[in-house]
C-alpha cells in the first residue's frame, strides 16, 4: 500500500514536473525530485514517479479534452462521422503516446532519485528538513542495513572491529583498539 507521504513526495515532483514543462526531458527532473524525496529504496522512488507522472499527465489529458471537445463541436455539423472518428483515434493515440512518455520517463526520474538519496542521505536529509518534512523517524542511512553477525549478541557488536576483536577488551592491544588512549583514559577516571 502506498503511504500519504509518497503522495505528497509525487506530488511535489509532479509540480516541478509541470513547472519545468518547458524544458525537454522535465518529466524526468519530476520523477527524480519526487523520487529522492521518497528516500533511498529503488522501489518506493519508482512507485513515486510513476505516481508523480500520472499527476503531471492529468493537466495534458485535461488539455486535449478541452481541443477535442471544441474540435469536435466545431467540426459535427459540417464533417461526416468518419471524420470525427478519424479524429478521436488520432487523439486517442496521441494522448496513450504522451502518456507512455510522461509516465515513462518519470519512472527513470524516480529510480534515479532514489539513487541519489542512497548517495547522497546527507543533502537528502537536508532537504528534506528545508521543506518540512520530519526525517526523526527514519532509520539511519547505513547502519541499521548491516545485520549483526548470528553468532554475536546485536548490543555488544558495536564494539567490534573488522578483525573480530573488542575495542572494549585491554588485552587486545593497542594495534585493534580504535582509539589508543582509551586505557588511559579508564585509569585516570579510577
């Protein structure tokens, strides 16, 4: 199920979609703001470009709607039949064609944006905090992906080091501590 926040995120995106509509390609800078913004899973940034493209097609297909409607009236009275279905395929077709490629191309932008956030979870963080949005409840960016080792207890994995041994243990010796001076500093606090 899709959460409120991926509608919000995709309509963000689908604003600065529309915004942008001048420039070639702004489906696609829609699709990556709504996707960054949903945050790092490739999945839930392509969700939200896929929502924010529908978002961005409603004001085209509205568009042809009104073209359609006025051709249309203008042509029913003095246009055969066959010619008013010649036209409504032809918009037909192409409102499926701008569909497919606004909702396409936002797809992309919102797998690319995830990818960003992944990258970059310190700007995306800060983003988000610019505009508002709470990211308290979100997990940390790398930690909480490693699972702890079956073997260990997950409270006392954090101080391990890569070879296995504690940085908590005096009898491993300065070389895998991570920080020397720690003994020192358990001494002079005794």
């Amino acid at each position: 199920m899709v959460s409120t926040r991926t509608f919000v995120n995709a309509i963000i995106g689908a604003v600065v979609g529309v915004a942008l509509s001048f420039i070639p390609g702004s489906t696609v800078l829609g699709g990556a703001v709504a996707g960054f913004l949903e945050g790092p899973d490739g999945r839930a940034g392509t969700i939200a470009g896929v929502i924010a493209g529908f978002v961005m097609f409603l004001p085209i297909a509205t568009g042809g709607a009104l073209v359609f409607g006025f051709l249309g009236l203008g042509l029913l009275g003095g246009v055969p039949g066959g010619g008013i279905a010649v036209l409504s395929i032809f918009v037909v077709v192409a409102l499926l064609i701008v569909l497919v490629y606004t909702i396409g191309f936002s797809v992309l932008g919102g797998y690319l944006g995830a990818y960003l956030a992944r990258e970059y979870p310190e700007k995306r963080r800060r983003t988000r905090d610019t505009i508002g949005f709470s990211t308290a409840s979100e997990r940390p960016s790398h930690a909480a992906d490693v699972p702890p080792s079956p073997d260990r207890d997950p409270e006392t994995t954090r101080g391990w080091d890569r070879d296995g041994r504690s940085d908590r243990d005096p009898s491993a010796g300065s070389d895998g501590d991570r920080y020397p001076d720690r003994d020192r500093e358990y001494e002079s606090d005794r």
